[in-house]
C-alpha cells in the first residue's frame, strides 16, 4: 500500500454490475442457497404433477423519470436529481393436482444522472408455493419475501428506495411439512411445523 493513501487501492470494472441480493451477514446467502436447493428438490419430486395444471407467466416492464429538488432530504444540503427508475417483473401462478405456487418478483433498478455513485438495484419478492407429497395427508409449505425497510425509525423515513440511506433488504423464508389426518367426514387435524 503506497504511503499518504487510506486504505486498499478500489480498482474500478469496465462495466456496471447488478447486484440482485446484497445481504448485510456474511452468511445470509449460504442459508438462502441451502434452502433454495431443497425448495427446487421438492418443486422436482413434484414436477408430473404440476405439468397437469393450469399456470400463468405474466412478465411485465415499469418505469418512470423522477426529477427532485432535495435528493439528500435535507435542510442545508439540498441537490437536485434527475432519475430513471426501471423495474421490470414476472409473475407465476398456478396449480396442478398436486403444487400451488405464486411468485411475484421485481428487480427495481435507479439511475442517477448527477451523481453515479447512487445508481442501485432492488429486489422485491413475494413467494408461496405448496406441493402435497402424499395426497391429503403431507404437503411441504415454502413462504419467502425480498423487501427493503427502515433501520432507524430516529433517521430520517422515507417509503421508496430513491434515498436508501436509511434502508436495508431483508430476506424472510419459513418453510416446513403440514401433516394433516382425516377422521372419517367428522373431523380432519392439522400438524405444521414450519422453520425459517
């Protein structure tokens, strides 16, 4: 490290690098892998079932130019911005015999025209899939949700993601077997055990 300089030299890439999940622990994308590999083990165990069934894929493209005068939210240091915002989606619904799912998932990506170093994207996911792996009696149940949310409510609050200074993603999944036990036309119980 040459002297005079404060910390390791940044090396800059050619070219930009969309980042779809930007955890703050370290260990966060270990966890989401594990378990993204055991949700698509069961999505294949299941796959003949839900071939039968009636889905729907709706992509979609949204976008928008944002132009304001207090980027910062600020008293004294007040800067005008101009914005792009695309955000583009797909949504998956369905079912067959034996598999429900609905996904819905956004990559919110801004552009900053004055200052580049704010550029960023978003991911926004809303997911829900259940297979029945022995017909009315075991289903396994995956809920999981991308989003981002305040930090400090102290902070300055803002409901979008053009500041993001006070923003974080969060990344929430529980997942787990549904036991269900029929009783003649009387009566059915239900044992769901979920973790995450």
């Amino acid at each position: 490290m040459a002297t005079g300089m404060k910390g390791p030299a940044k090396l800059e890439a050619p070219r930009k690098t969309v980042i779809l999940f930007n955890a703050q622990r370290p260990g966060i994308l270990v966890r989401a892998r594990f378990f993204q590999l055991w949700g698509m083990m069961i999505l294949c165990l299941v796959c003949g079932a839900a071939a039968a069934g009636t889905w729907s894929i709706t992509p979609r493209l949204g976008g928008s130019e944002i132009l304001t005068d207090n980027i910062n939210l600020s008293h004294e240091n007040k800067k005008k911005e101009y914005i792009s915002r695309l955000v583009p989606g797909l949504a998956i619904k369905g079912g067959g015999n034996r598999i429900n799912m609905d996904i819905d998932y956004a990559l919110e990506h801004l552009v900053y025209e004055k200052d580049s170093s704010r550029d960023s994207s978003y991911s926004q996911l809303r997911a829900n899939v259940s297979a029945d792996l022995v017909k009315n009696s075991l289903s396994f149940n995956v809920d999981s949700t991308i989003r981002q949310q305040i930090i400090d409510p102290q902070n300055r609050i803002v409901l979008d993601n053009l500041n993001a200074a006070n923003r974080s993603n969060v990344f929430t999944y529980n997942m787990g077997p549904t036991l269900k036990n029929h009783f003649g036309a009387y009566a059915t119980s239900e044992l769901d055990f979920r973790f995450g």
